[in-house]
C-alpha cells in the first residue's frame, strides 16, 4: 500500500502529465490527453486510500515501514536519464506500471484477505484494466512518432524498467521474515527458492506489456529486441 502511494503520486502520474502538456514532444489527440486528466484524478484517490489503509494497519499491528525497493530503483533509474530524455523515460515508466500492475493486482485478489483489503484491491484492479487499455493506446501512438535514436534509447530503457518491475524485494522478504512470531527456521532457503523461479517470474510478469509492444513494429528489429532477450524477458530465438 505505501509503495501504491507513492508509485501513483510521484511516478505514474508524472507520465500522466507529459501525456497531457505533451512534453515529450509528441502529439496525442485531444481524447487521450483529456483522458489523461481523469486517469490523473483516479491515480491520486488510489494513492490517498492506500496511504490511509496503511496507516490504520501500522498503527493497529506496529508494523514498521519499509521503503520499497522498486521504487529506490526506478528514482535511480529516472535520476541518471538525461534531462532530455526524462519524460520520455517517465512515460515508459508510467506504460509499464500500468500494464504490469492489473496482473499484480489480480494475483493479490485471489489469496485469502480480509474483507476491506480484499475490496480495495478488487477495486483498483478495476481502474488499472482501464488504464493499462490507455497507457497500452498511448504507447503505440508515441512509438510512431519516435524518431529511430529515439526508439534505440527507448528499446534500452524499456528492457531496464521491465527488469526492476519484475526483480522480486529480496530485502523485505529478509526483514518481514525476521519479524515473524516465528521466524522460519531457513530463512535463506525461503528467499532462495524465491531466487530460483525469478526467470520464470519475469516473462509471466511482463506479458501484458510485451502484448502492448507487440502491436508496433518493435520486436521486429533485431538489435531492440536483443535488450529484451539479454534481461531474460523473451527467449532468445
């Protein structure tokens, strides 16, 4: 929940606002950067009843907070992007979340929960399909208008974000484990077999945006398509 808030605030949304202020340098028709601004409103009420649910579970079961180790990852990824290639990496970045975070959603719905959190995920989950049908929409519109540098560095940079999307949080495994009742006897074995079924993991978890990809012509260029099979996100053929 605390990484829904922040994803939603500081980094989907960014990609929300170069949609619409067109700060890629890209035009999109006026129905998708309308579109855009209430994608923008439903993302911040995502983020205003994530953050108020992990507060109250805080509070009732003294859980301490950690910082997200994707997020830590996509702000250093966002951080060493040149400036004039930021928006568009923010985008990307927005693209990816949006058609990965459906599938993340519907996996934590089918696990027993309690009622309330059970409902907030079915919920966002709702919004997100929607979502992940624009962000999927906008980014075959703004494929066609790259130029071919621009759709070099985009290749690199989408099979880099979809590698911190799909990397498992070995650190908050390592510490929600320690903080058991009690604790599992091999921890490290836990979090080895967790290392072991990432490959696996990487192209289930990316399948919803590589489907996206595959409506533009990107995959067809060999050199792009390497960035991908080098990440384990694609079999090499």
């Amino acid at each position: 929940l605390d990484y829904t808030t922040t994803l939603e605030h500081t980094i989907v949304n960014r990609a929300v606002e170069n949609i619409v202020y067109e700060r890629m340098g890209i035009y999109l028709s006026k129905e998708a950067r309308a579109a855009g601004l209430k994608i923008y409103t439903d993302e911040g009420y995502h983020a205003q009843y994530s953050a108020e649910l992990a507060e109250q579970i805080s509070n009732h079961f003294n859980f301490s907070r950690i910082l997200s180790a994707r997020i830590e990852k996509l702000n250093n990824l966002l951080q060493s992007t040149e400036r004039s290639h930021r928006p568009l990496t923010q985008f990307l970045v927005g693209f990816v979340s949006e058609t990965i975070i459906a599938t993340e959603l519907l996996d934590l719905a089918r696990h027993k929960l309690i009622d309330p959190v059970h409902h907030v995920f079915r919920d966002h989950l709702h919004d997100e399909a929607r979502h992940a049908i624009y962000f999927s929409d906008c980014f075959v519109s703004v494929w066609q208008q790259l130029k071919l540098e621009e759709r070099a560095f985009a290749a690199r940079i989408l099979a880099n974000i979809l590698d911190v999307f799909c990397q498992f949080d070995y650190r908050w495994l390592a510490i929600s484990l320690a903080a058991c009742p009690t604790p599992p006897a091999s921890p490290s074995g836990i979090i080895d077999e967790c290392q072991k079924s990432a490959s696996q993991r990487k192209k289930l978890s990316c399948l919803s945006t590589l489907e996206a990809m595959k409506r533009t012509d990107l995959l067809d260029n060999p050199e792009f398509k390497k960035s991908f099979e080098e990440k384990g996100l694609i079999d090499v053929c």
